[in-house]
C-alpha cells in the first residue's frame, strides 16, 4: 500500500515539477533542424540559436540566429541548372504563455542573408547566370514539446520572401 502511495505522489506530485520546462528568460536554446523547402521539396538541414529576455510590458521573447543549408536541380531541354542556397540571419520571436508547461508555442520574424549559387550544365553555350539570393524576410512559428527540463523536440514553419519557406523539425537543448 505504502509503494502505491509513493509512485501517485511521484506521478502527481514530483514529476510534475521536474518537467516544469517551459520558455525562459535568461537560459539559451540550440538545436539542429531538418525540413522541406516548399522549393520543390527540397530537404534543407539547419541549426537555430535563441536567447530568452524579458520585454516590459509585452512579454517573453528570445532573440538569435539561424543558419540554413538546401541545394536542388532544375532540369530543362538542353541543360540544367543546379543552385545551392546558405542562409544567414538573426530571429526575434514572441513566447506565448500558456498553463501547459510541457508545450513553447512562439510566433517571429527572421531578417536573413541568403547567399545563393547558379550553375548551368548543358548543351546551349552562353546561357548567363542568373541573380540567386540576396537579402530575405520571413514570418516564422513553431512549437517546442519538451520531454526533460533541457531537451525538446521542435517544430517550425516559415513563410518568407524569394519564394522560399519551410517546414521543419527538430530539437533544441536548454542552458
């Protein structure tokens, strides 16, 4: 009797507050990401920094960078062209409170570099290379479902400018 007492109170009691793992200010957040970009479902693999603070009078945010790395071919009569694509920017996004602390719902912008790169392969000479990349804004949200006080498995989508955004999952570690 006296062990059924013990595990309700750990299940009820103590597990509760270990797991207590929601956003916070003042901890650090990185992790890798895998996902698509809606360019043709292109897998993409990146990694993402943020840092949490607190804003008087408007709530939790977390500010960092985000790095993103996806290549893909494009083939048409006579040749193909194969473009790679690395993006670098900074993220700002807000932390919505909410009673499940297991679960980081966030909504931000991303203000980012993508240098990209053109390359034709074919039989028509003197095709010029086109303009890639160049400076990219986008809107972000996801969700952070944390399994231990520092580890959370991550989900993201982005809507963004030079037709590119993305769905994608991954994990973050808190510190």
């Amino acid at each position: 009797m006296n062990k059924i007492k013990f595990y309700t109170f750990f299940l009820f009691i103590i597990l509760p507050v270990l797991t207590n793992a929601q956003f916070e200010v003042g901890k650090s957040y990185l992790g890798p990401s895998l996902g698509l970009s809606f360019l043709g479902s292109v897998p993409q693999i990146g990694i993402n920094y943020e840092h949490g603070i607190n804003l008087k009078d408007f709530g939790n945010v977390g500010f960092g960078g985000i790095l993103r790395y996806w290549s893909y071919n494009d083939s048409f009569v006579g040749g193909e062209w194969s473009y790679s694509d690395f993006l670098i920017g900074a993220q700002g996004n807000y932390h919505f409170k909410l009673t499940n602390e297991k679960i980081d719902l966030w909504a931000g912008l991303v203000l980012a570099f993508d240098a990209g790169y053109v390359k034709y392969k074919g039989d028509t000479p003197g095709i010029p290379t086109p303009s890639h990349g160049g400076l990219w804004l986008g809107l972000q949200g996801g969700c952070r479902y944390w399994l231990s006080p520092t580890f959370a498995l991550s989900g993201r989508l982005g809507l963004g400018t030079l037709s590119y955004s993305s769905l994608e999952i991954g994990c973050d570690w808190k510190f």
